[in-house]
C-alpha cells in the first residue's frame, strides 16, 4: 500500500470514529420509569443502552384499595426527557398507570413519551349494532389526553396494533408511533436450518394485509375461515405447504382456537411441521397450555411458539416451556426511545 493511500485509510477510519462519537453524544439521556409488571422489561431496555437510566415509582393503596403513589425524583427529571412502560394488562391495574402517565408531562420534564407494547382493547374496535361499545376507541380517547410537555405532544410507542384502522382513533394531542416486533421473527428465522424450506402462513386475510409485505421474502400460504352452520371452519385459501416447515404468522393469540385449527389443515396439506409467531401472547385463563409439549411428544403440534414480551404476565407463567421461545423488544424500545 502506498503512503497516499495509507493516509487515506487513517483518515477514513478517523472520520468514521468521529461521527460514531458525534453520533453518540447526540443520543438523548431518558429517564425510564416503569409498572410493576414491567420490571424485567426495563431493566432489558436499560441494558441496551448506556443513556437509558431506570427510575422508580412506590406503588402502595389506601385502605380503601386505591392507589398511594410517589414518584421518586421527582425535581431530578425537570428538563429531562422521560419515558413511562405500561402495561395495561387488566382494568384494574389501568388507572395506576393512568395517574402516573398524567402527571410526568407536567413535571417540567423535555419530552414524554408512553411505552405501550400491547394496546389491550384493540380487538373491540367497531360497532356492529346500536348499543356495541367500541373500548378501543375509548382507550385512544383516554391516552390521547395525556398532557403536553414542555417538549410538545407525548409520543406514544405501540406494537402490532390489532386493528389497521385504530391508529386513526389517536388525536393530535399525542404522537403515535407504531412499531412491529416482525423483526424480531424474521432474525430467529434466518437462525434455523432449512430456511429455504421456510413458508409463512397467515390465517386469515387480514392477517396477510397487516403482514405480508414485511414477510415477502418468504413464500406465503393464506387460511380462512368459512362458515358452516354455527361453526366457522377454517380452510386452506392458497398456497401450498407440503413438506415445508409453515410458520403462522399473527400479531396476537387468546384462546389458541384459531392457530390450533390453522395447524390441523396445514399438517392435512403435507407441512413437514408447524411453528406459530404472534407479537402479543394474551392467552387469558392459561390457554398456553394448550401448547406446551407434553405426552413424549404426543402433543408436539407446534415445533416452535414465539411470542415477545409485550404481554409481562405471559412471559413468567411459560417460563421456558416447551415449544415457547420469547423474543425480547428491549432493544426495539430503546431504539424508539431515542427518535
């Protein structure tokens, strides 16, 4: 090599040094506080990055059952920029939060912004008949008035919301950012042997329309569901599985029923085997174990299960039960938090 050229490459290397430092000091430093349920989780956040700090919140109640709380540090975070992660994995734990998530916009801080991974009321979205009560729009509604900073509106950071047509319940006194923990599956995925073999499977429509242009660089197979009678039966649309390992693909899972169905026709069609993704593991009143393997593997339907941590209570009832894997968004939230 010669000297010119030597030069060049210090230089060049020196200028790339300089703008990963320039990049770095640009970063903001936020203050990231946190429910309860969502300790594990933020601690993973914090992990990630150095100018993530963690904060906390005594969460005590009255007698009475409502709640006593007290944010510490309250006069270090004055023009700080701050984040909340929530999890509002039931009614009761929702209006804590709420009073917590109200009142750090108005403690001087720079900027807000509400982690929300899993926006729970998202499948009662629409009215179908006089009288239905749409509770998605009532939680936009609810978040929507979170107060401004002195940063301006609050951003509000979501995963795979449920319904496409739900980001348009938010008002313009807050920021949504809508986030998708696909990512995620498509790097595990790339981690398996036989990727050529992979196809993705969705099932049903709507899932496609959300996911499939995140997912093109898999051949896909689409499900649905027909009814008959008072059953609705689901029943491969296109696509061809067999011999392949089928991957489906949705952004959240209750009961199971669907998946479990979706399985039973892909496995009739020749699929070498199954596995599921979603980004939201609801499964109320345990329903995960419905898929946990059992028997010697009688019960192995499902070669894989994925799911993220978006849903707390989830993550520490599967533990590592078999075929469950979890797939953090630590390092998707603190990339968020630093837009």
């Amino acid at each position: 090599m010669s000297e010119n050229a030597a030069n060049n490459n210090i230089m060049e290397k020196s200028l790339i040094c300089k703008d990963a430092i320039v990049s770095e000091l640009q970063k903001k430093k936020v203050h990231l506080f946190y429910c309860l349920e969502c300790e594990e989780l933020a601690r993973k956040i914090a992990s990630e990055s150095d100018h993530i700090t963690l904060q906390s919140i005594n969460w005590r109640s009255f007698a009475d059952g409502f709640p006593n709380l007290f944010i510490n540090n309250a006069h270090e975070i004055r023009g700080q920029h701050v984040a909340f992660l929530a999890s509002f994995s039931s009614p009761a734990v929702i209006f804590e939060q709420i009073s917590v998530i109200y009142l750090l916009p108005r403690l001087f801080v720079a900027s807000f912004t509400l982690v929300l991974p899993f926006f729970p009321t998202g499948s009662f979205e629409r009215m179908e008949e006089e009288g239905d009560v749409a509770t998605a729009f009532t939680m936009a509604r609810i978040v929507s008035n979170i107060p401004i900073s002195r940063g301006g509106p609050t951003s509000v950071v979501i995963y795979d919301i449920h319904a496409l047509q739900e980001r348009f319940y938010f008002a313009d006194q807050v920021l949504p950012l809508f986030e998708t923990g696909i990512p995620l599956l498509t790097k595990r995925l790339q981690q398996l042997p036989e990727t050529e073999k992979i196809i993705v499977a969705f099932p049903d429509d709507g899932a496609w329309k959300r996911f499939h242009k995140l997912l093109d660089q898999y051949p896909t197979v689409v499900c649905t569901k027909v009814r008959e009678g008072d059953k609705r039966i689901v029943r491969l649309k296109e696509g061809n599985p067999a011999g392949c390992h089928v991957v489906i693909v949705d952004d959240l899972v209750q009961s199971g029923g669907t998946l479990i169905e979706c399985q039973k026709v892909l496995a009739a069609h020749g699929a070498a085997k199954v596995s599921a993704y979603v980004t939201h593991g609801v499964f109320p009143k345990s329903s995960w174990e419905r898929f946990t393997h059992k028997n010697n593997g009688s019960e192995e339907a499902f070669a894989y299960f994925w799911i993220t941590d978006s849903c707390p209570q989830t993550v520490k009832s599967i533990g590592n039960k078999a075929p469950f894997e979890v797939l953090s968004l630590a390092g998707s939230i603190a990339d968020a938090l630093q837009i």
